[in-house]
C-alpha cells in the first residue's frame, strides 16, 4: 500500500494541476483565435504580389506616357523667350511700319 501511495505522489508530482490547464488552454485558445482574426484580415503573398505587380506595370505606363509627353513639349522658359521675342517683333515692326508713309 505504501508503494502505491508514493507513486501516486509521483505521478502526482509530474502532473498539471486541472486548473492551470485549464488556464494554458484557455490562453492557447485566445492566441489561436487572434492568430485566425489576423490571418482572416490579411492576403496571400502570392496576391500581394500580384497586386505590387499591377502597380508597378500602371506606374511604368504613366511614367513612359509623361515622359513622351515632356519629350513633345517645350521647356517654360524657352516659350516665354520665343513669345517675348515675338512680341518685341511685332511691336517694333508696328513702328517701323507707321514711320513710312
């Protein structure tokens, strides 16, 4: 009897009280069910990846249609100097044409 007593004690002593598991599995749960909440709220790599691919494909298109677009065009400053030596042309042609009758 004795012996059964202490391993009893034994397998005791190697043993998790009912309430502290009931605890760990509790919290093992709780973890779980935010793990499952934040895997719900996310997407695949492979999507996310697809997706970045997308963007960078329509930021390349624009990125090459503004280019072409800066290529046709004529920097600010060379316009302005083209109208401004217009204008002094033609104010000045005006006045050589008014001098001659």
């Amino acid at each position: 009897m004795l012996e059964r007593v202490k391993d009893l004690e034994g397998k005791l002593a190697e043993s998790v009280p009912k309430t502290e598991l009931d605890a760990l599995r509790s919290n093992l749960e709780n973890k779980i069910s935010q793990l499952e909440g934040r895997l719900s709220e996310s997407v695949s790599r492979a999507e996310a990846e697809a997706r970045l691919k997308r963007v960078r494909s329509r930021l390349r298109g624009t990125i090459k249609k503004l280019e072409e677009e800066l290529g046709e065009s004529v920097p600010r400053a060379k316009s302005e100097a083209r109208i401004h030596d217009q204008f002094w042309l033609a104010s000045h042609f005006g006045r050589l044409k008014d001098s001659f009758p």
